[in-house]
C-alpha cells in the first residue's frame, strides 16, 4: 500500500535571480552587435541603455563599466525584445526592419520611437507587446 505525501502548493513570490556582472557585460557586447543589426546611431543607443554617449562610446571600444541595476533592466529587455522578433519573423532581417517600421500598436509610430522614449518602461512596453504577439511561450 502507498502512503501519499504531503505536497506544499502555497503559492510563492516570484523572485528572478539577479544578473551577474559577466551576464551583463555579455549582454552588453550582444547589444551592441543588435544595435548594429537595428542600424541604429551611437546616439540611439545611449538613450535605450540611459547612459551618456560619451561613456557610451567608451564602452563600446570596450572598456566596459560597473553596469547597474536599471542598466542591467534595460539589457534584458532588449535581449527579449531581439528574442521575440527572432521567434516571430522566420528571416531575421525582418525582425531587424520591424524595429524602424511603423505600428499601429503603437499610434503609428516605429517601436523605436516608443523605446526612444527614455524609459525603462518604454522598453517594457515594447517587450510585453511582443511576448503577447508570439504567445509568451
């Protein structure tokens, strides 16, 4: 005769581990190859990352910095952002255009000028409309 155990189903906080500086700064290389890929300026992507451009520009020859926490926030919203477009657009180069592309998902505008915005949740914003689009699998 089996004897049933006892299964804890309390539900739980969700809590992400936090990303390590060596998860950041691969992050970071990966972005500036996105970047590329976006055909996006220096300037662009100093505003989707919230740094000035000079240390943008530092960084990007490759003397990375200390990356923060909201700096580390806005790295994993871009990589999931890129992650998305991958999934959903069979020819990467699709998924590239739809960045600059208008949308009406977003009053007409390109997702870049949503992100252009400055904010983190522009960022957000961007990435919750893609996950929803590709089923959030």
């Amino acid at each position: 005769m089996s004897v049933l155990l006892r299964v804890d189903t309390a539900q739980r906080d969700f809590t992400a581990a936090p990303i390590s500086d060596d998860e950041a700064g691969a992050m970071f290389r990966a972005a500036l190859n996105l970047f590329r890929l976006w055909d996006i300026t220096d300037e662009e992507a100093a505003t989707l990352l919230d740094m000035p451009l000079r240390s943008y520009r530092r960084w990007k020859a490759g003397e990375i910095g200390r990356i923060n926490r909201d700096g580390k926030a806005r790295l994993s919203n871009l990589m999931g952002i890129h992650k998305a477009l991958r999934l959903i657009f069979r020819e990467p180069q699709r998924g590239y255009a739809w960045i600059k592309a208008p949308n009406q998902a977003f009053a007409g505008k390109p997702a870049l000028a949503v992100m252009l915005g400055g904010e983190l949740t522009d960022l957000m914003r961007v990435r919750r409309y893609l996950d929803a689009e590709r089923g959030s699998w």
